[in-house]
C-alpha cells in the first residue's frame, strides 16, 4: 500500500514535469510505458526484473532525452537493493544529451530522484517495523498463551495434590481411629463381658448388658466410618498412575478421563486388572509402547490398554479362542480378569491384530448395585 502511494505521488510530479516541458503528440507514450513497467514492478518484486527494465528504460533515453524525467518513478523499485549502484549512471546521460535539457528539468529531475531514494527508504523501514511489530505480536500472543497453559496445569496440579493430600490424610486418620479407639474400646467390651461373668446381682448384670450393647453399637459405628473413610481414600487415578510409572518395560501413556469415581469394590478390580496386564506384556510380550486409558461414559466405565507387540498365529488361535469359551487352561491371570469383569455384569473384548488390545467396559448400575 506504501509503495502504491508512492508511486502515484512519483507519476504525478513525473507528469506534471513532462508535459510542461514537452511539446510532442506523443506526450501519452512515455507516461503509459512508465506505469507498465512500474505496474511490472510492483508485480514481480523481482530485483533482476526491476534492473532489467530499468536498464531498458534508461537505453531509450538515450534516444530519447525527453523520457529521462520519469526515471525517479522506475529507479524507485531498485533503490535500497544490491543493484541501486546502477543509479550512478544517469549523470552520464545527463552529460550525454547536455543541450537537450533546460535547467528547470535538471534540477527537478535531481530533486525527484533523491524524493524517489527517501520515499523507497520510508517505505522500507515502514515495512520492516511492521513486520517486526506483527512478530513481536505473535511472540507475545504465543508467550500469553503457554503461560496461560502452564497456569491451567499448575492449577490442575495444585488441585490433584490437594485432593492427593486430603486422601492421605483421612487414610491416616482412618487407620489412627482403628488403631486406638477401636481398640480400647475392644478391651473394654471384653471388660465388660468379664463383668457380665462373674456378677450375681441382676442389676447389675442389666446395667452391664446396656453398656455392652451401647459399646458394641459406637464400635460397629467407628467400624463403617473407618470403612468410609478408607474406600474414599483409595484414589483410583493416582493407584494406576503408581503403576504406570512403576513399568519399565517399555514407554507407557496413560490417560485417564473419569470425573465421577467409581466403587471403591470396582476401584480395586481395575486396579487389579491393570496390574495383571501389565505384568502379562512385561512376562509374555515384546512391545515397545502400551497405551492404557480409562474413561468415563453417562452409562459406562471404560479401561482399554494396548500394546504393539507381536505374537505368531498359534499363539493368536489361542487367545481368541479362550476369551471366546472362556477356557483360559493355566492362564490364572487371564481368568482372574474375566471374572473380575464379569463381576460387575461388563463385557470384555480382546483383539490381536495389531498387537494385544483389551476393551473392558462396565456398567455404571452394576458397578452401584456391587457397592
């Protein structure tokens, strides 16, 4: 756009000086061949091509004096480039055709070649100073953006760890609660059931009776809260992160995408299933990445876990065949995944062609009903 305006500024006071100074019926051609070659220019933003035609230009006018006014609009394009040396030589024609040009034409001339160098040399920096804004831009929008992200994952992180913490801590608590209170008030329970023994009076064996009842119900109370406490305690992701960072066996993903956490008895068969797969690709595979996900459906859960490994076709028969009618032989670990899955009323899959793949799902109210 810079240039463009350029330009025009340029043709006019080219030709506003030319026709002054020019008597010829023919006054339209150079003023036409001048915006095509300009309009070339522009075009291209070829610096041969800009020389070429300028070179071409400046070889008429030669023949033609007259033409050498509208060379500050052609120079324009070859100004501030390795060829702009070549702007030297119009002195000569100046001195060539000396008696052809009046004074007026010579200064204005000059004077049009150095507005010519300053507005190319405008336009350049211009350029340049917006190209290194719109970078500076883009740095500071791509730098705005990867803070934002680290902020969200250090927030994410800082949530996790919280959540990590609060888990730990009402496990301790659980385990302090069933470590003391429970039993002192076991011991005094069986006090009191030594006192039930050997007293005669029936009072008192009353007063003893309501005691224990009243022990034993607090007892049975702590009981089912320890229980509470710890199922909420065992953090599903964080168990199978533990042994996603324990294989190293080969390189492992994990993503894990369940918002609502499932029964603790469903916990602890995923996490049993995990670790059976695993050690199952560690002990019979010869993968070199497995990728396990776990994600949440409205009505499901889901585990998947595949690996790239390869096996020969017996050994395929086989595995196809035993999920089929549910023969696993000797393969305890395989039937113990069975099982677990059919536990809770899911479904498995497995597939062998690209590797080893299991599809496990199960139902959300099966899960619920097992509690």
């Amino acid at each position: 756009m810079y240039e463009i305006i350029d330009k025009i500024l340029l043709l006019f006071c080219c030709t506003t000086l030319y026709l002054f100074n020019s008597n010829n019926s023919f006054a339209i051609v150079p003023i036409i061949l001048s915006v095509l070659l300009s309009s070339l220019f522009f075009y291209y933003e070829d610096s041969r091509i800009n020389l070429a035609g300028s070179l071409l230009f400046v070889f008429l006018c030669i023949f033609i004096p007259e033409y050498i006014i509208f060379l500050p609009l052609l120079l324009y394009n070859i100004f501030h480039t390795n060829h702009q040396f070549g702007a030297f030589a119009i002195p000569f024609l100046f001195l060539y055709n000396m008696q052809q040009y009046s004074a007026i034409v010579f200064s204005f001339t000059i004077v049009f070649l150095l507005a010519s160098y300053l507005l190319k040399y405008k336009t350049d920096k211009t350029k340049t100073l917006n190209i290194e804004f719109n970078e500076l831009r883009d740095s500071s929008a791509q730098i705005s953006q990867l803070l934002e992200e680290k902020n969200r994952t250090l927030l994410k992180n800082q949530d996790n760890e919280i959540n990590l913490a609060t888990l730990n801590e009402r496990n301790r608590i659980s385990k302090d609660i069933h470590d003391n209170i429970g039993h002192l008030l076991s011991r005094a329970l069986l006090q009191v059931g030594a006192l039930l023994v050997i007293t005669k009076e029936e009072n008192t064996k009353t007063v003893l009776t309501s005691l224990k009842d009243s022990l034993s119900d607090g007892m049975d109370q702590i009981r089912n809260s320890i229980h509470q406490m710890y199922d909420e305690s065992i953090d599903l992701y964080t168990q199978i992160d533990h042994l996603v960072k324990d294989f190293t066996f080969c390189h492992i993903t994990y993503e894990y995408d369940i918002k609502n956490p499932p029964p603790i008895a469903l916990k602890h068969s995923l996490i049993a299933i995990v670790k059976e797969t695993l050690a199952n690709i560690i002990r019979h595979s010869n993968a070199t990445k497995v990728s396990l996900l776990m994600r949440e459906h409205p009505a499901m859960y889901q585990l998947i876990i595949l690996d790239n490994g390869t096996m020969d076709a017996s050994k395929k028969k086989y595995l196809l065949k035993a999920f089929e009618i549910q023969d696993y032989g000797d393969g305890m670990g395989l039937r113990n995944i069975s099982d677990r899955v059919k536990g809770f009323h899911g479904n498995i899959n497995v597939s062998v062609d690209k590797g080893f793949q299991l599809f496990i799902t199960v139902p959300k109210n099966a899960a619920k009903c097992l509690k």
